[in-house]
C-alpha cells in the first residue's frame, strides 16, 4: 500500500490527477521508476502529508467533474484544467525551489517517454489522442523519419535540435491559460508548421519528396480508421 501511494504521489507531482488516475494501469516497471523518482526529491514527512492530501482532494474535485453529466465536454475541459493548475500552485508552494526545480526534470521526462499528457477530465488527449495511443508518439515519428527518410547523423542532430527549440512554445501554449481550447489549436498549428519548414530546409530535395508520401499515406490510413 505504501508503494502504491509513493507511485501515486509521484505521478500526481509529475502529470496531475487525471494520469495518477492510470497509475493502476502501469507497468511495474513504470511504478518503480515514480518511486525512484520520489526518493531523489528527499520529501519530508511533513511535506509527503500535505502532498497526499492534495491528491485526496484534486482526485476528489476531478471526479465530481467527471460525473457530471450535465458538463460539456469543452466544459470538463476546462474545470479540468482550472483544477490541474489550482492544486499545481499549492504543490508548488509545498516543495522547495531545488525540489521544484527536479520534479519539473522528472515530469519532462516523463512527458518524453509516455507522449503528450491528457488534456481533458474525460481521457482524451489534446488533439484527439487517447493517452495510450499517443504513447511515445514523437520518439516514434523520429525513428519512422531516420529509415525512411535515411537520415544523416547531423541530419538527425539538427532536427532534433529543432524539436527541442519548439518544444517550450508547445507547452506556454498548452498552459496558457487565457487562451480557449480553439486559440490554443490555432497557435499549435502556426507552431507546427514552423517547425516543420525548418525541418524541411534540413532536408535534400529527394527527402522532402519521400516526407510528404509518408504524411500523404498516414493521412489516408487515419481517415480509413475514423
């Protein structure tokens, strides 16, 4: 039991209540790894109270948003977020500046291996993406690129560097706030498409042409499994 809350916590400071929810889903592997991850933020007592009680009570908050059924989805959406980021705040205020500054490294990482965190109380992803589906979504697009595509080493090094250049608008934008669910999409897809010109220019004339096959077949296998 007391791993299982260790795992839980983990994943609550990482990625919120709504993916502490799975953390029953996990594999083993993944539920040592939280753990692990806990351990090197060296929580206090005190502070491993206050944290488990903040689950207890986000967990409790994003139920009732769950069941709701008189909500909309846009509107779980939103409640949902309002209450990811009212007990982030307080879990922030928990922890010290070097413990903060750690579990943000964790949850980047754990962001990286699992894809895209859910965006909405109901389990879907932003985008359209359950977050099973989306699993190590970008890790994977990189490798379908390096064999099609038969990228060079400093190829793949620079597009690389161009995922990471982008990476933190993403997430200012993910996280804004003030922005609706639509300005949200809109800004994403400005911010898509400039990466993606950049990483076009990284590319030879033959490239591009074999990239835009492959967006071309993938976009045809969606529409074919909606």
């Amino acid at each position: 039991m007391k791993k299982l809350l260790t795992s839980a916590l983990a994943i609550v400071l990482l990625a919120g209540a709504a993916q502490a929810q799975q953390g029953r889903e996990d594999r083993k592997g993944d539920r040592k790894e939280h753990r692990q991850d806990m351990a090197q933020l060296n929580l206090s007592a005190d502070q491993k109270a206050k944290l488990k009680d903040i689950h207890q009570r986000e967990k409790a908050e994003m139920d009732a948003v769950r069941s709701n059924k008189a909500l909309s989805e846009e509107q779980r959406r939103e409640q949902g977020r309002q209450i990811r980021e009212k007990y982030r705040a307080e879990m922030k205020g928990i922890l010290t500046p070097e413990q903060q500054q750690k579990a943000a490294q964790f949850r980047d990482q754990w962001k990286d291996k699992r894809g895209p965190g859910r965006d909405t109380v109901g389990g879907r992803q932003h985008g359209g993406q359950t977050g099973k589906a989306g699993k190590g979504r970008g890790a994977e697009r990189m490798k379908e690129m390096q064999k099609e595509l038969n990228l060079t080493a400093e190829q793949q090094q620079r597009i690389k560097t161009i995922r990471e250049q982008y990476r933190p608008q993403m997430e200012a934008v993910r996280n804004d706030a003030s922005l609706t669910q639509a300005q949200k999409k809109d800004k994403a897809r400005d911010i898509r498409k400039a990466q993606m010109d950049q990483v076009k220019a990284v590319l030879t004339a033959e490239q591009q042409e074999k990239m835009k096959s492959m967006r071309k077949g993938k976009g045809r296998k969606d529409a074919a499994t909606r």
